[in-house]
C-alpha cells in the first residue's frame, strides 16, 4: 500500500492533477457495507458495533495504542539512563527503539482508525438513506431534506472525527496516570502537587464542554432551517424569481444563517479562547508549581532531576489535551447521535393494506374490486400534533379491477387525497382501506422528473425493450417532441424537468406509467397539463386502450362518458358513484347534469378548431430548452495566493493581519523565553534571589497563556466575520444566478456547497489555521533553543530539513488535489438525497426504493475510495515526518556518545528533540491542512465571484405604465440549437386582456419568460409604455408583472407568509384578499387560517386550493401587468368562472396576459394569439 500510495503521489505531482480514474476500486465499497446499514437502520446497534466488521478493527486499535502509549511513557527512563552516562550506547538504542516502534504502532492505530471512521460513516449514511426512502407522510415532515442532508454531511463528519480518537477517552487518563507515576518518583510529593494544580486546570472546563454541547446542538438545529429555505427557494426558483421574491427569501435565510453564527461564536469562543490557552499552559504550570514545590521542600534542581521531568511535563500535554478534547467530543457528538436516531427512530412508509380500525369486513364489497374503502377517514399528518387537516370522508366505495374509473368534484373536494390514501401517501385514521394490487404506477399533478435521460425516465425501473419503447413513446405523442430534442430520447432533462414544458413533463410521466405495465395505475388530472387536442389523442389511443385498472382524477367532464366507472366527490364525502349509464338516470345528480350536458360542459368550438390546425413542430419546442448537464469546476495547480488575500479580506484586512502577526511575535518571544528560564534559574544566570526566578517563572507562563488566549480571540472574531461575508456574498450571487445555471446544476450540487463548505469555513478552516499557529510558534522557538544551545545539530538540521521537504512537497500536491476530488464526488450523493426527497410520493409507489439506493450506493462508493485514499496519505506522510524525527533524536544521541555534548546540554537537546517531534508532526502537517482546507473557500468564492448573474438594469425615474410591445423579439436559450421564440411581434394596450394559445413547446410560456426577463432577448426588443425592460431594475420590472404560474409557488411558513411575504398588509386586508378568492364556507374570517401552516411543497393542500392563495396573493399585490400560465389548469370549470370573474372585477385597469390551454380560459379575453412554431399564426 506504501509503495502503490507513493507511485499516485509522484503522479499527481508529475500532472499537478488528479484523475479521478486513478483513484483505485475498493473491495469493501458501499455495497459492502449495505447488511450493516439494514442493522443499523432497525436500530440494532449491539450486533452493528460487534460485527467483526467493527470489533476486531476496535480491538486491534486498541491494542496499538496500549503498546504504543507504552513505549512513549518509557522515554523519559530511558533519558534518564542516557544523562547518567551519556557514552554508554545500549541506553542510547534503547532509547531510539523505543521511539521508533512507538511511532510504528501509533500510526498503524491511526490507520486502523481512520479506516473504521470511514465505515462506520458509510454504514450510517447508507442507513440514512435507507430510513429516508421509506419515510411515511409523517416521517418526511418532521424530517424534512435540510435534517437528511445535516445527518448525511456535518453529522457524518462529526462520527468520523469521533472514531478517529475514540480511544482518547480512555487512553490520555491512563498515560495521565502512568506520567503522574513517574513524576511521583522522580519529584516526590511536589510532583503529586503539579497533578493538583493540573486537574484543577481540567477540571475547570467541565461546565464550559457543556456549554459546547448547546451550541452545537443549535448550531445543527438552525443549519437544518437554513438548508431547508435554500432547498425550498432553489426548487421554486422560477416562480421566486418571477414573483420577485428574492429578498423575502434572502431575509429568512440571512436571519437562520445570523442566529447559526451566533451559536458557531459560543462554540469557537469557549474552544479557542479558553480550551486551547488552558491545555497550553498545562505542561508549563504543572511543571512550575512542581518545580516551585520541590526546590521549596530543600531539594536542589540538577539536570538528572530537572530535564527528566520536564521531558514528563512535556509529555502530559499530548494526553491532557486529548483528554480535554475526547471530553470536549462527547458533548459535542450528543446532538449529532440524537439527530441521527431521530431520523431512524421515524415511522415508515405501509404499501399494504391498511386497516388501522377494528372495522368488519365490509359485506357488499364486490369481489371485483381492487381496491375498497369502508367508512374510511383519510387525512394527511401533521408534524404538530395540535394542528388540523383535511380530513376526507367517511367513505365508502370500491374500485373495480381493470375498468377506467374516473374520480371528479370539484378543487378541494378530496380526489387527490384518495389517490394518495391508495398509493400510501395518506393516513387511513378510521375504517379500512384494502388494496390488493402487486404493483402501482402514479402520475401527480406536479409530475416528477428524474435527472437524466427521457429515456431513464421513461423505462424508470423496467429494461429498455424498443418495440414496446417506441410504442409506448407513440400512444403518449411523444414522438415529436423527442424529435426535437438534440440527441433524441438520450437527451438530457434537467432535474424536475427544468428544460421542459408543463405539457412534456405530463406526457413523459403518463409515459414512464404505461410503460411500467403495473396493475394499477394512479393518474392524478395528468390531462391538465396539454391542450385539448393532444388530451383527446391521449385519452382515446392510450388510456382507453391499457387493460389495467386505472383511476383518473380530472376536471374535464368530457370523458366521463367514457369510463366505465364515476366516482363525484363534493366536500370530503362520495356524492355519487357507479357507472356512467346508471349515472345519466339521474339528471338532477352532478354526474347526470353533466352527462345529459346540462352543466359544467363545454362544445368543441372554433378553439378545438384552431388548435387542431397547428403543425406538429419539428424542430426544438419552443417552450423547451436543451441543457448540458455542467460539469462541476474544479481548480487546478496550487492554491492560488490571491484566495489567501480573498480570505484575509474577508476576515478583516489588514487590522486582522497586523493583530494575528503582534499575537503571535510575542507567543514566540515567550515560549523563547520559557524554554530558557529553568536553565538560566539553575546556573544563575540572571543573578537574582530565588522568589525572584519563581516570580519570574510563573509570569513567563501567565504571559504565556495569555497571549495563546489573544490569538484564539483575533482568529474567532476573524473566522466569523469570514464566514458571514462569505455566505451572504455566495447567497447573493446564487440568487441573482439566470435560470439557465439551475436547469445544469443538479441541487445537490448547489447545496453541497451551502452545506459542506460552509461548515469547512465554520469549523475546520479555523482548526486547522489554530493549530498552524500554535506548531510554528511552537516548533520556531524550539528551533531557536536548540540551535542556541548547540550549534553542532545544524549538521543534523540540514538533512533532515530537507527531506521534511520532499516529503512535504510530494504530500501536499496529493492532499491538495484529492480533497479537490473529494469535494466533487460528495456532490452525486447529495443530489441522490435531495432528488429522492423530493420524489418521495413516485418513488414509494413505484416501489422504485432499490434503484434510489442503488444510485446512492454507487454515489456514496466513489466518495469511499477518495476518502479512503486521503486518509491514507496522512498516515504516509505522518508516518515519515515522525520517523525523522526520531531520526533527529538519534543524531543527538550519537553526538553524546561520542562525547561531544555535556549532560546538561545533553538533556535540553533530548527535552526538545522529543517535543520537537511533535511541533514538526503538527506545522507540517498542519501547514498542508490548512492548504487542503482552503479547498472550501476555494469552492464558495468561484460561486461568489464567478458564477453568471442577470444584468440589472439601471433605474428609470419613474415606473412606466401602459403598453406593452414586442418589436421582432427572438429568444434562444444558450444550450438550444434554434430560437424558442422568432420575430414576435405584438402591441398590448393598457388594460387589454389577450389570451395566448398554441400548441404544447410552441412557445407560449417563452413569451411570458422573456416579459419578466426569465428568458435571455437576443433579438428585438420589449418596451413598457417606450420604456425597454432592458433599463428596468430586475426588482421593478418583476414587481410589475406580477405571474400566476401552472405551478403554484408555494413555500414551506404559514398563509400569512405566502400571502404577504414583505410584512405590508393587515390581518383583515388579508382575510379579505382570501375571501374574494376562495368564497367557500371554510375560508372564515379567523386569524387561525393565516396561521395554518402549509407543508414543504404544499402537500396538505390541493392544486385547487393552492392556486386560490396564489390568486389572494395577486389581488394584495394589485400588479400593473398580471400573466396567468396555465393558472388554471388544475382547477374545475366552477373554479375557473370564480376566477375569471375576479379577474374581470379585480384588475380591470391591469393588462393581462393568459396562456392557456382550455378555450373557457380565454374566450373572455379582449383579444387571442395562436402561437405555433415559436411564432405568431
């Protein structure tokens, strides 16, 4: 492994790059590790911990460590015989074995143990993802992405670091013990009085490591709300971005990201002020009040007493600090291990029957259902127990098995909620549901579409067979559509099918349902999303056709007559149900109403007629955009100079600078002084009295520890003015990011740097640069004693010097560029995370659990073998600088031998040469981590400095009001072979309302994006009353066209936070606005429904009822220009007309631009466009 590790070093170094090629397979993978995953994820943690696995690493660990605590322990008496007779060379190779084997075996445990960090993080990340993909309802709600991705990336890092020093806790007290022992022997009871004064020192940080445990345990807690805004706002980014909502966002996440500082100060205060400064000073006032103590009781201070047992005051620092720290990292790993078992311990996801009553079997269920419900309740969870929710029924109905059923009612009368009770998605609370299909396919009202291929999305779970493929591909009319796509079917779609139109979306899911050939398909108003025509297509050559049970949700009571099943809901409860024949009976029922055409219906006008005459595009659709998948950047080379200056700049300046350099000359200046004193004290050198040499003493190591102190406060206060700067400049530029670079980067991506390399620059930046400081300090005033003390170790230094800097050299290219890797490979496992989270309801029906996983186990594979690897190198390069040093200590020792140094001098070189091979260890080692941890930084200022933004335009002198012209605009999207819009050309007057109809991709919604400047112009120009809107500020001209879009923008926070996001209106002016938008019963005049929180992705509401909040919140924003998408696609006729009257009553003064697809959307209109093929027909 050595000779293999060394070869990929010199290769990098050759190429100053690392491919990810040359990264090695691993024969325990994440693969491996999936049986201790399935134990974890059932909490059985026994068996977990003592698989061999786990225990026999463990204990062989544990046993390096012993031997080499041992060995470490034994080296002052072995110094001891070396003082006494310094020519004798059997105590000098006693001494050199001792050290070198102790070296040998600490680092062979520090592989063992960073080998076990790795798979205990693997098989805690795999049972993660495990528990997540089989989230109930209830499950996704009370831990939503932002906690799965904290568990997944800080708390994985957390149990990584743990188990790096999980012997820590029981080994620093042994060698505690065993120094005190020594010391005892040596000093007598001065040194049981040294011990005193150090655990009083320990002792004192016992309130403080609780203290770290709150802060972060609320450092977790908020960093789970602010992931939780950003994945909320970087989902909905389009409608963010053309309702202006951005600062709104911006506001919530600055507060969360100010609140996780504040805690991030409580934590980085209480370690690098007090933690650090204490266990600093611990060597130093052990061995003055020691010392101070035993030449008080009549001892004299001889070298044979006085360097032995510095060399053990020395040496307690190592444990005390570890022991400090394990201490430390218990409290600290409590939040992260009630985090983790939060998410384990959540119920999951019931695709069997469900019967959660003692309810009889129901008596009248026909044999022929496949589905039946029996005085059944259905209703959606809560997170807060005390909240309410819909609640559908009692029912009670059946399904018939391979028949077409058709559920309607109108928006919020329950249909989307017994879809969810039959695919699991919805809580049966009373009654039974019992269901008896073997497999389920769903298609949603916001249809899901997975990163990839239209191919993968389509064959999903099943192989690729081209005959049915492409039949399948003909009966959903999709034929065309791939067509146009550069690279047909194996063109790439954006995650949530971001270069897609609605209609596409809904076309590709109805697609990947029939192909899946399942026994029950779930179609929830998937017509909605296409206009008429291709709706007719579908419904008569494909779904009358499929020979499955099927059960369709929609508003289009025109093929009711069709089915051989009605199911008509009205207020939670079955209104009507049976066959459209028996149905038709009864011509007062809702159903009869509509069959006999009395209701609700609409002719096939002179719309159906236009719309048939489109041409089928043969080129991009217009709507739709191609996108090349980024890849993500990676520097290359050395950390450039200018990102340290970035970093300083961002800490404060030059006063931070100026402040840390004073800090750290005079910490030199006094550890000099410090290591000189006690000689000085006993050749009285200074001449002065005793108390003098003990006043002057205690005030050496006082100074000492305040200035370790100082540099702790400067470094804090300069980490977290970093840290804010550096999140609100990445934050900002993300959200004045185009469309475009969304639609080519998976969000996982985006948020792995939100997350993992935020908390780089939180915590490991700064723990890294500390101890930089410390090692140099440290290592700078050895040096300078040593040398002083004896010029002849030059000879020594020179060599030794020299291959620390191959050594060096070849590590840092390594670690540099692998950590660079390792950045990059945590992107796919995130994405994998967020992706499947927001899928959750398609994934469980599908029971497509295994594919997710198995995109996780391959993701989270590669990450293993990076980390792998990097964890290796730092065992490489400890490994050899520590060698050298003890290849120091022997060049010392030679020179003793040969009777070139005294035993005093002697026993200051051996003193320094043991800690000396601890300061070399930890600067350069401490130096390259500080150059592999600026990756972070690294990463976050090219998307706050690099990454496209929009161009914000200058500010008119007034907001322009009136019309509207298009003037031979052309729209083309960078990644699109042809223009999604061409030559259009259209004047809108003030106040008139025009519809926009056309064909699905013809480029309809291209027109509405181009307005709001969502779309980039290339051609021609649009003017506001003569005004361009290229000389609009962003934020005024999206205040001014204000979107109502298809779907619903609806955020995670309460009525009162969607209604009003700026803060601007009173409780009754909101009250009001939802009245006039929703005038149904349960929209009462009560507080209490501003307050109703609505869940991430507004699952606890319909599309109708979402659409209707959306429309209040038009109405409170009173818009100059109000542009309805699809507005109403989702909605029932009944809905639609309350719309549209509001409309007409509403914004009379306001123009309006509708696309639509239903001719009742726009036959009101002043005025109706047909758009095909990008342009104007």
């Amino acid at each position: 492994l050595q000779d293999w590790l060394t070869s990929l070093m010199r290769s990098i170094q050759s190429a100053d790059y690392l491919e990810q090629a040359w990264l090695p397979g691993t024969s325990k993978d994440a693969h491996y590790y999936v049986p201790l995953a399935g134990l974890a994820r059932k909490s059985q943690w026994l068996k977990t911990i003592t698989s061999k696995e786990f225990l026999c690493p463990l204990l062989a660990s544990a046993g390096l460590e012993m031997l080499a605590s041992l060995l470490t322990l034994l080296l002052p008496l072995f110094l001891r015989r070396v003082l006494q007779d310094p020519t004798h060379i059997g105590n000098f190779v006693a001494l050199f074995l001792a050290s070198a084997v102790a070296t040998l075996a600490g680092r062979a445990k520090d592989q063992i143990c960073r080998v076990l960090s790795v798979r205990a993080s693997s098989v805690l990340s795999l049972a993660i993802f495990q528990k997540s993909v089989r989230f109930s309802n209830l499950a996704h709600l009370r831990s939503p992405v932002g906690k799965v991705l904290g568990s997944s990336t800080t708390d994985m890092m957390l149990v990584r670091n743990y188990v790096l020093k999980v012997h820590d806790i029981w080994s620093s007290p042994l060698q505690l013990l065993l120094i005190a022992f020594m010391i005892v022997r040596l000093l007598g009871i001065s040194g049981v009085v040294g011990y005193v004064a150090m655990s009083l020192l320990l002792f004192s940080q016992t309130r403080a490591n609780a203290a770290v445990g709150v802060a972060v345990e609320d450092y977790l807690r908020i960093d789970e709300v602010r992931i939780n805004h950003l994945n909320s706002a970087f989902q909905k980014i389009r409608g963010i971005k053309s309702l202006g909502l951005e600062p709104m966002f911006l506001k919530e996440i600055r507060s969360a990201r100010e609140m996780q500082l504040e805690a991030l100060w409580r934590r980085l205060r209480v370690v690098f002020c007090f933690f650090i400064s204490i266990n600093q000073m611990i060597p130093a006032v052990t061995a003055m009040v020691s010392l101070t103590s035993y030449w008080y009781t009549g001892h004299e201070l001889v070298p044979e007493v006085v360097f032995p047992a510095l060399t053990l005051f020395e040496m307690t620092f190592s444990p005390a600090s570890k022991f400090s720290l394990s201490v430390t990292r218990q409290f600290s790993i409590l939040p992260c291990v009630r985090r983790i078992l939060h998410i384990l311990h959540q119920p999951e996801h019931r695709p069997a029957n469900h019967e959660p009553g003692e309810a009889p079997q129901s008596s009248d269920a026909s044999a022929g259902n496949m589905i039946q419900f029996h005085n059944a309740k259905v209703s959606y969870p809560n997170a807060d127990d005390s909240a309410t929710s819909f609640v559908l029924g009692p029912i009670t109905m059946g399904i018939p098995a391979n028949k077409l059923t058709i559920i309607h009612g109108a928006s919020g009368s329950g249909k989307s909620t017994v879809l969810a009770a039959i695919a699991g998605q919805a809580e049966v609370i009373e009654g039974q549901l019992l269901r008896n299909p073997a497999t389920m396919a769903l298609c949603t009202q916001d249809p899901w579409i997975m990163l990839g291929t239209v191919r993968d999305n389509i064959t999903f779970l099943r192989s690729y067979e081209p005959v049915r493929y492409h039949q399948v591909v003909r009966l959903c009319c999709l034929e065309s559509d791939i067509a146009s796509f550069p690279g047909g079917d194996l063109a790439i779609v954006g995650e949530s099918g971001a270069n897609l139109s609605g209609g596409q979306k809904a076309r590709i899911s109805l697609a990947r349902a029939v192909y899946s050939e399942a026994d029950l398909l779930l179609l929830d108003d998937c017509l909605a999303a296409v206009d008429p025509r291709v709706a007719r297509k579908l419904f008569h050559e494909c779904i009358l056709k499929l020979p499955q049970t099927l059960v369709i949700v929609t508003h289009q009571a025109e093929f009711i007559q069709y089915c051989d099943h009605v199911v008509s809901l009205a207020n939670g409860m079955v209104a009507e149900v049976g066959s459209p024949e028996e149905l038709r009976k009864s011509p007062h029922g809702i159903i009869g109403s509509i069959l006999v055409g009395e209701t609700g219906t609409y002719s096939k006008d002179h719309f159906d007629g236009v719309m048939s005459m489109e041409s089928t595009p043969k080129r991009d659709s217009a709507d739709s955009k191609q996108i090349t998948l980024a890849e993500e950047e990676r520097a290359r080379g050395k950390v450039d100079t200018d990102l340290y200056r970035f970093y300083f700049e961002c800490a404060g300046g030059p006063r931070f600078i100026m402040l840390l350099s004073l800090m750290l000359f005079l910490t030199v200046v006094v550890r000099i002084v410090n290591s000189f004193w006690l000689p000085w004290w006993m050749g009285n050198v200074l001449s002065v009295s005793t108390p003098t040499y003990l006043t002057g003493y205690a005030l050496v190591v006082m100074l000492q520890a305040v200035f370790i102190a100082s540099v702790g406060v400067i470094l804090v206060l300069g980490t977290m003015k970093a840290s804010r700067s550096i999140h609100e400049g990445v934050v900002t530029r993300l959200f004045r990011a185009p469309l475009d670079f969304f639609s080519g980067q998976p969000l996982g991506r985006v948020l792995n740097r939100l997350s993992v390399d935020i908390d780089g620059i939180d915590f490991r930046l700064i723990n890294a640069g500390d101890l930089l400081l410390m090692a140099a300090t440290s290592l700078f005033a050895a040096v300078i004693v040593l040398v002083w003390s004896s010029p002849y170790l030059l000879l020594a230094f020179g060599p030794i010097f020299y291959f620390q800097y191959r050594i060096q050299s070849l590590y840092r290219v390594s670690a540099r560029e692998l950590r660079r890797v390792c950045s990059i490979l945590d992107s796919p496992v995130l994405s994998v995370i967020t992706e499947s989270m927001a899928s959750m309801p398609t994934i469980q029906t599908y029971d497509a659990r295994e594919l997710f996983e198995e995109r996780h186990r391959v993701a989270l594979g590669r990450a293993i073998v990076g980390i792998t690897v990097r964890y290796a190198l730092e065992t490489w390069i400890t490994l050899r600088i520590e060698m050298l040093s003890v290849a120091l200590l022997g060049c010392a020792g030679l020179l003793g031998v040969f009777g070139v140094l005294d035993s005093l001098q002697m026993g200051l070189i051996f003193t320094l040469s043991i800690s000396l091979s601890k300061h070399m260890h930890q600067f350069l080692w401490s130096l390259i981590n500080v150059e592999v941890e600026m990756n972070s930084t690294e990463r976050l200022r090219h998307y706050m400095t690099r990454i496209p933004v929009e161009d914000d335009h200058r500010s008119p002198d007034s907001e322009p009001e009136g019309e509207i012209i298009f003037f031979n605009v052309t729209v083309q999207y960078p990644c699109s072979h042809s223009p999604s819009l061409r030559d259009f050309s259209m004047c809108i007057r003030a106040g008139e309302k025009v519809g926009i109809i056309g064909h699905s991709g013809s480029g309809k919604s291209t027109i509405l994006a181009a307005l709001s400047a969502l779309a980039p112009v290339v051609h021609g120009r649009i003017t506001i009353r003569g005004t361009p809107i290229n000389d609009l500020p962003l934020t005024t001209l999206r205040s001014m066209v204000h979107v109502l879009p298809q779907d619903s923008v609806l955020f995670p926070g309460s009525v009162r936070q969607n209604l009003d996001p700026q803060s601007s209106h009173s409780d009754g002016t909101l009250l009001h606005a939802l009245s006039v938008a929703d005038p149904t019963p349960h929209c009462t005049n009560s507080s209490a429904l501003l307050d109703t929180v609505i869940a991430p992705g507004g699952t606890n509401l319909s599309a109708g009822q979402a659409q209707l909040i959306c429309l209040a919140r038009a109405l409170l924003a009173n818009p100059r220009i109000l542009v309805l998408d699809e507005a109403t696609s989702s909605v029932d006729l009944q809905t639609e007309n309350h719309i549209q009257q509001v409309l007409q009553e509403h914004f009379r003064d306001s123009i309006i631009l509708c696309v639509a697809h239903r001719p009742t959307s726009v036959a009101w209109m002043d005025r109706v466009i047909v758009m095909a093929d990008g342009m104007c027909v």
